[in-house]
C-alpha cells in the first residue's frame, strides 16, 4: 500500500458519530503536517474513532519493534494529535478535535504550526460546501447539534422574562446562563480561541474579536488547563471582566464541557471565523452545529431608538429593518437565543423571552455506536495531551 493510500485508509477512520473527517486534498495536505510516513503507516493499525488500542495489540498489528512504536506514540500525543485515555491510544476527527488540542498546546514546530494554520483556515471556510457530505452530516446531526448558547452575564437580572402562556420551569435553571458558572466555582482560566487564532495566523484576522477573547474554563478542568500551562488564570472579577469583554465585542457563549448539569467550559464564537457557529449561520441551519437556546428575543418597538446595534452584531443576520418601515424585524427561524442583542441594546428595547425547556446540548449530548467511548471523551483526552 502506498503512502496516499495510507493516509486515505486513516482519514476515513476520522470520525464518530455525526462528526467526520471530509474527503478532500487539503484534508490529506494536513494529515502530512500531522503524521510522517512512519507515524502514518502505525496509524493505518489504528481503529476507527471511538476505538482505543494498546502498544501491544499495534505491535503485534504493524510488525513493527515495541520501541519504535512507543517512540511514535510518545510523539504524536505530545503533538496532541492523536488520543492517550490511561495506555490506550486513539483516533480523534480533525475538525473539531484534533484542531482544538493541537492549536491549544502549540508544542509543534513553527513551520508546521503555520502550515496546520492555513489548511485549518480554508477547512473551515469551506465547511458548507465541503460537504458533498453536507447532507449526510445534516441528516445524522438530526437532534444532535454540537453546542447550544448560554446566556449573558446580566440576563437574570434584567434580560429574562418567563411566557406565561407556556407549561415552563417557573425559573431559569443554572445551565442556562453563564453567570451560573461564575457563581458556582473559584477557579477561572481562558483559553486561545483556536478558530481565530487560524485566522490571525493565516493572514485573515477576525474583525470581531481578538483571538485572546477565547474559551472560558471553570473548576477542576480550569486547575488542569492551567497546570498544563495552556489557559490563563483569572480572579473571580477577572472572569466576569473577561466574559463582558466577549459580550460587549458581540460573541455568543457556546456550551462546550458538561458535567451532569453543571457547564464547565464554553467557547466565545464568531459567525466568521467558528467551526460551528460559521456553518450554522451561512447555511441557515442545513448544517446545524449549533441548535438555539431556550430563549428568543422580544422587540419592544416604543422602546426601540434604531440605531441598529443588534441588526449589526446578530450573528445570525436574523434583524432586519427594510427600507421605509419605522421598526425592526426579528426572524425566529434563524435565531438561536444568545442573547447578543438584548445584552447591547442601549435602551433594554430587547427582552429574552423563555419559550421552551430544552437542555443545552454539546459534546455530551451527541450519540454514540455501541462499544465506542465518546466523543467527548476524545476531546478531553486530545485537549489534555499525554
């Protein structure tokens, strides 16, 4: 077997569920700047994701010397490029996944840094028509989004009002909202955003925010991140500064890390540079990483002055104002409740209503095959490293 064909025979052992690895030449360009020739043909011994396998078993698999595989493997998981979960190793998809371990640790050298960076950045822009796939990824995300927004900070106290009319929770529960995950803990660390990081890197910077207005972190996995020297630490007051910063700068709290029912991590998203808010937003929910909140907005027009703050900054472009009306218009097929508008309003002429009771989702929600660890286990263990 060749060498393309041993990165073809990998790059279709990429995926887990609803998340695949695409068939495409940048693909395996990247796959390259992953894995050389003898780190790839131990990686064609590999399951599928979702599947560990231990030295011994690839030993016995690839023919090759104990040392000589240990010594790939040592290698690889350092790069976090592929998965160590106790002394097993798997495959993780490379979008999201190994993106995220790898653009976070930044252990690789800088050569392959920027190249990773660039092939990252036209994956991610090409997400929605990458997809001869497409529809066989919309079709098996079904009811199983990616992520799902959390609230503003300040939305309890002057954001929320509760539909009456509705057979709802008489209260907002603490999943909702990221105030929730402030109150909870003491230890805060954030991350660099991995996707606006690639397009700094790549020559396309976000024009939202900077990449340093990442991932929010919370509890033990904040301790962790920070003793592996990935996040920064933050005061309590650091963490609220920090999630203003996101909020005022038009970025939507994705739900990310889930622990029963308590949030741990979020990612702060843009509709520009987002591997899973992008998608969701340019093809209108065909591709729908992110599904909504429990909340959608409520336009009071008597109190509205149109300045247009919340058409501008939506990142679903679901406000509009046509020509010639005197008020604004809210599109609820396209919103997914973040929020972003009714935290920037000026004159509070945005309420977030709460509509349904739905709990958010995110890696923990998203289904399995039988005998397979999750995928959430896979991107703790690839965000972690060895």
């Amino acid at each position: 077997m060749t060498a393309v064909d041993l990165y073809e025979t990998v790059r279709q052992k990429l995926s887990i569920g609803a998340i695949k690895t695409p068939s495409h030449e940048k693909v395996i360009e990247l796959m390259k700047v992953f894995w050389n020739a003898e780190e790839i043909k131990l990686l064609s011994h590999f399951p599928k994701s979702g599947k560990l396998i231990s030295v011994k078993e690839l030993v016995e698999n690839s023919g090759m010397p104990k040392p000589e595989v240990k010594s790939i493997l040592k290698n690889a998981a350092k790069r976090h490029t592929i998965a160590k979960i106790g002394t097993r190793y798997g495959l993780v998809p490379l979008l999201p996944g190994v993106f995220e371990g790898y653009f976070i640790a930044r252990v690789d050298s800088k050569e392959n840094l920027q190249k990773a960076a660039l092939l990252y950045r036209f994956l991610i822009k090409n997400t929605p028509s990458l997809s001869s796939q497409s529809e066989d990824i919309a079709s098996k995300l079904g009811g199983s989004p990616i992520t799902s927004p959390l609230l503003p900070y300040d939305a309890q106290e002057r954001l929320i009002t509760i539909d009456k009319t509705l057979e709802l929770e008489s209260q907002v529960i603490s999943m909702e909202l990221v105030k929730d995950m402030i109150d909870k803990h003491n230890t805060f660390a954030s991350l660099t955003c991995p996707c606006r990081l690639v397009g700094e890197m790549s020559g396309e910077p976000c024009a939202v925010a900077p990449a340093e207005l990442g991932c929010f972190v919370v509890g033990g996995a904040a301790k962790l991140i920070i003793q592996a020297g990935f996040g920064r630490s933050l005061t309590k007051e650091g963490a609220i500064d920090f999630i203003r910063k996101t909020e005022e700068a038009g970025l939507v709290h994705n739900a990310m890390g889930v622990a029963g029912k308590q949030i741990y991590s979020i990612c702060n998203c843009c509709k520009c540079h987002c591997g899973a808010l992008f998608p969701t937003s340019q093809t209108k929910f065909v591709l729908k990483f992110v599904s909504p909140s429990n909340f959608t907005p409520k336009h009071d027009p008597d109190q509205c002055i149109l300045c247009e703050k919340c058409l501008e900054m939506c990142p679903m472009d679901a406000i509009s104002h046509p020509s010639g009306e005197d008020q604004l218009f809210f599109n609820p097929a396209l919103c997914i409740g973040c929020g972003v508008c009714a935290a920037n309003c000026p004159e509070t002429a945005i309420l977030m209503v709460k509509v349904r009771d739905a709990t958010p989702d995110s890696f923990e929600s998203m289904p399995k095959e039988a005998g397979e660890i999750s995928f959430k286990e896979l991107f703790q263990a690839i965000i972690a490293g060895p």
